[in-house]
C-alpha cells in the first residue's frame, strides 16, 4: 500500500527494515520496525505533509505492528526464529 503512496517514504522504510534484519538476522523484527518508523520518516522527509497523510502512515504502522502481536511475543520470550 505505501508504495503506490509514496515511493519516497516507502524506499526509506525498508532500507531501515533491511539494516535491521542484517543486524539482528530476524526478518520479523525488521518488518515490524521498518514499518513503525514510518510516521516518523514522513515528519523528516515528506513536505508537505498534511495531517492526512501523518495520520495514515500512523494507520499503516499500527496495523502492521498488530498484525505482528504473535511474532513480538516470540521476541519478548526470545525464541522468535532467526535466518
């Protein structure tokens, strides 16, 4: 969904989700914070940003972060699988 979005935010998004996965070797991980960064990489990068768009990736960033309650439960007991 951001892709058709913005390409722009989208780009920086999985760059930071890569680093993760490189450093922590756990795809989940890098999923989830790619995606959380989201709201935060538009403040920075996107101008003009209206408040519609802030508040979208805030939606998109929720989402993905919900849809990943079972793999944060696997990382807080640490047996979350690494590649």
């Amino acid at each position: 969904v951001m892709l058709f979005v913005n390409a722009k935010l989208t780009l920086i998004c999985v760059i930071i989700g890569v680093i993760i996965i490189v450093i922590t070797r756990t795809v989940s991980l890098g999923s989830i914070l790619g995606m959380a960064f989201a709201p935060f990489v538009a403040i920075i990068f996107i101008r003009p940003l209206t408040l519609n768009f802030f508040l979208f990736t805030l939606f998109l960033a929720s989402m993905s972060i919900f849809r990943h309650k079972d793999n944060i439960k696997r990382l807080i007991k640490g047996i979350e699988n690494k590649f």
